[in-house]
C-alpha cells in the first residue's frame, strides 16, 4: 500500500495495517510525534534528549501493543494513556517524580485560564503571571495533571477520563478542586503584588 493511501486512512486503519506493514506505522509516528513530544515536555522536566528517549520508548510500546488497542477508547487518548503511564512509570524508577512542569508556552495556558469563567483571573502584569505558574507548580500532582489535559492539551473529560484511567465525574471533581486551590492561592498572594 502506498504513503499516499496509508495517510487517508484511519489511525484505527493503519494500526491494523502495522500487523502485517511495519512501514505503515511511519505514519502514526508523523501524526503523533510533535504532540506527544510536547506533551512529554510538559510533564517532565528532563533534558532534551531523555524526552527524545522517553519519545522513542512510547512509540515501541505503541508498535508492541498494535493488537492490544482498546476500541472503547479514541486512539489519542489510547497514545495519551500509553504516554501518560510510560513518562510516570519512567520518573517513579528514578524514584523522582518532577516537581516544576516546563511551561514553554506560558501564554497559552494564561489566556485558556483567563477564559474559563469559574477561575476570574485578570492576569496583566508579569508577577501575576509568574504567580500563576508558581500556584500550578505547588498543585498536587493529580489535580496539576487535569490542568495541563485540560487547558495543554487540550482535552475533554471522556478524553481525560481514558488517559488517567479515571471516571469522568472525577474528573470534573479533580478539575473543579484545581481551580478552586488556584483561585484560592492566587487570592491568598496577590497582595504581596
């Protein structure tokens, strides 16, 4: 089968074709590549380099569990949940789970947090900011999780869900407590402003 025909076709599709075409999973790898990698980021704090290891090791596990795909689950969040408990499993064997997140993209989050009516944050001048980042820093790491899902990755509950291995309504609880403590701790410093 060619690339051309390989990339119309489903992720479904195509990992069903990995079984007997290994090259069709070049395709998976394009498609996913960049976001999996930027969600990597986001969860560690590691050099370039590991995520590019941790990258590579989720891919393989990805390829090895072709036959094992959940239909229940959208293959995105089916690599998010591989990814998810690849990067965690990988931190808890070196016995250090990174405490700071790296916010490459500070302004995404900021804007996404300012747009959501249950947070009010009116975020103007460079402290508060660095305030914000600090407060998700300090969140526990399940609810700090939710936030970088939700407004990173920008993904929905039932998505959230099937990564996390959660049920929806814990996620909207986990989601919910979040800002509540965000809100909370913001308001708590804003003075010192």
């Amino acid at each position: 089968m060619s690339q051309d025909e390989i990339k119309n076709k489903s992720d479904y599709e195509i990992m069903t074709l990995v079984q007997t075409d290994v090259n069709a999973f070049t395709e998976i790898v394009s498609r996913y590549k960049d976001k999996l990698k930027r969600y990597i980021h986001r969860l560690t704090n590691v050099s370039h380099e590991e995520q590019e290891d941790l990258l590579q090791e989720v891919f393989i596990k990805v390829y090895k569990n072709s036959y094992n795909i959940d239909p229940s689950l959208s293959f995105s969040a089916w690599m998010y949940r591989i990814t998810y408990n690849h990067v965690i499993s990988s931190h808890r064997k070196k016995c250090a789970r990174p405490s700071v997140i790296s916010w490459d993209d500070k302004e995404t989050l900021l804007n996404k947090l300012k747009a959501d009516e249950d947070v009010h944050l009116a975020i103007e001048k460079k402290e508060q900011q660095a305030m914000i980042y600090n407060a998700i820093d300090k969140l526990n790491i399940k609810y700090k999780d939710i936030i970088l899902l939700k407004y990173i990755e920008e993904k929905n509950y039932e998505e959230i869900a099937d990564i996390l291995k959660i049920p929806p309504g814990t996620v909207a609880t986990r989601l919910h407590r979040a800002k509540k403590s965000l809100k909370k701790y913001i308001e708590k410093h804003e003075h010192h402003i």
